[in-house]
C-alpha cells in the first residue's frame, strides 16, 4: 500500500553538490545544492537550479560560468556549511580553510581539495518558479589521479561521494556494487 | 593531482528512475534514466532529459504527463532491462512481469511494485542538443507505507534507491548515514 505525500521535491537519490563562482569583486564562493543533474550527453552539459536569492545567481549571471566540486565524505562538513551560509556575510574558502583554484577554461573557481571537478559554461538560463534553471556546457571533468580505476575512469567508491536524502535532511555515503548496468536486465530481452 | 577526463558528462552521483508513459493507442511504456533531477522547488518539478529517438519522447509530447518510479535494489534487473530496449519492440511491463498502474492524476502510469513514484504533468520542453529536457510539475509523490518513518518521511535505506556511476556503467545502493543537513558544517559559521 502506497501513501500520498503530497505535491513536493521528494525523490531518491539526489546529489551533494558545490557550485563555484566569482563575484563582481573577483571574490571565490562556493554553495551546495542538491537540485540538479546532467541534462544532454551532445554537447555534455550539467544543469543546477538556484534561487535569484543566492549570492551564487548573481556571479553566475555576471560570469557566464561555474563549476561543480564534488565533495568526498571525507568533506561532507564544509559541503554542509557551503549550503548554510551566504557568500554575502561570509568568506566559505577562508573559514573552511579550502582551497580556490581559478578554472583555466572558466572564469570560476573549483574546490582543490574535493575529488571530482566539473567547469561549466553557461549555455542557457530558464525562469521556473522560486528556481532559475541555468544549463551550463561541461568543459572538463578533473579527478584525482589516484581515485582512478586501471580504465581510467574514476571509482565511485574511491570518489566516495555524498547522496543527500530529503526531507530527512541526511547525507549518506554510496554503499556497495549492485550490478552492472546494460548487461543484469538482459534476462528479459 | 587531478587528471583532466575531458569534456564529458561525469558526475556523481547520477540517479536511476524509471520514466512511465502511455502511447497513442494507451499501451503503458517505462525507460530508465540517469540524466536528472529536481529543478524547482515551487512549484516542485523534477527535469528528465530525453533523447528524441525514443519512444517516450513521443509518448510525453502526446499525453502532456509522465511518471517516475523509483527502483529499489531488489528490481535492478528489471530497472537495468527498461533502459536497455526500447517500448517500440517490446512490451517491457509484460516481459518484466511488472505492472503499470494508471494514475489518476496525470495522463501516465507508474510501476506498482517500486516504492516511490512521483506524477507529473509537463510544464516545458527545452531543446538542448541531443537532449530534450522536460519540466514537470510534481502534481504527488506516493511511497509504501512500511518504508515510511515515524515522522512520515520516507527512510531512503528502506526506500533503497540506486545510484548510478556514468562511465563504470555500474548500479550502487545507498550506504550509511554520514550526517545530519544543517548541522554538521555550523561549526565553521
């Protein structure tokens, strides 16, 4: 038996990103965000939803440009203090003691020390509501060297990245290897 | 040292949720995704991103509505088959042995044995590239009862969704708790 919850943002999984951007000033902030997602493979392009609240939606207009630092567990406190605070009354990077890096394909800033790194260029922006949905190109993906498979793709597990569940507002760690996908549903075929 | 992996859609994590439709004649339809995500708070809308060679691409210009049902680790089989063949050669509920349950809110069905399912109605379509991006509003989100916590939420280790890492190709479930949303980064603020 299923019971309604109602109209809301309720789905599983939804991801712990940290989206970087330069203000007016040239100052770096850093916010997270658990609204979004990739959003077509041909040109390769990442799409995020933010409030016109956001100190973030203001760089980005400015920009034209972000980038997305995938936080490791490891970080799972900045990436929660990223989404607690406004880039307005405070500096994220100096009072976390994490590190700028000026994207050289951008004109953004990524997390140095978060494993994963997507810089994005911003391709479109829609009005949707309380959220503008900006769709940014993904210009490069940057892993840790280390975090690498012998195929050279990254392991999610090394990667280790944060899965957010709402409503309970709890970030939890991916877990084990279920199945290998284009090859388990073949049964059916 | 981080290595660049070039312009491509790597990200994690990527969700698996399985996009119900009707065709023309009424057959019910289900494709799995993994280009997604919540985009608008309020209204609540969820995006999936389609390509146009698809059968649910048709279906969802058609009907105006789709469905999302999310996967739990026991029907990864079946989750990985909705995305490996398309709904024009094969019925993909019967095979499968699911069922498709018509919603009565929107103009779609949903897989009756996963336990989150969210309905909605389309609002907008964005061509983007080889990706067509839709915005639907979530008109319900309806989870089993058992799955539900005591305050009424539902516990995503219960719900036991998939996550999907791009490029391994590979499905994970969710793992354990790594801490609570706004709380864990107060220390820096």
């Amino acid at each position: 038996m299923k019971k309604s919850l109602g109209a809301n943002t309720l789905i599983f999984p939804t991801p712990v990103w940290c989206v970087g951007s330069y203000d007016k000033d040239g100052k770096p902030n850093v916010m997270t965000i658990a609204w979004g997602g990739i959003c077509c493979s041909r040109p390769p392009c990442l799409t995020i939803s933010l409030r016109k609240a956001t100190y973030t939606y203001g760089n980005i207009m400015e920009r034209g440009a972000y980038t997305v630092s995938v936080p490791s567990i490891e970080f799972a406190d900045e990436a929660d203090y990223f989404g607690i605070v406004s880039g307005r009354s405070q500096d994220k990077f100096q009072r976390s003691g994490l590190t700028p890096v000026r994207s050289d394909l951008v004109d953004a800033p990524y997390v140095e020390e978060f494993p994963m790194i997507l810089e994005c260029k911003l391709l479109h922006h829609f009005e949707i509501g309380l959220h503008t949905q900006f769709i940014g190109e993904i210009m490069d993906v940057k892993v840790d060297r280390d975090l690498l498979l012998d195929d050279g793709n990254p392991d999610i597990l090394k990667v280790s990245p944060l899965v957010y569940a709402t409503k309970a507002q709890a970030y939890h760690q991916v877990g084990d290897l279920v199945g290998k996908a284009f090859q388990i549903g073949k049964r059916f075929s």
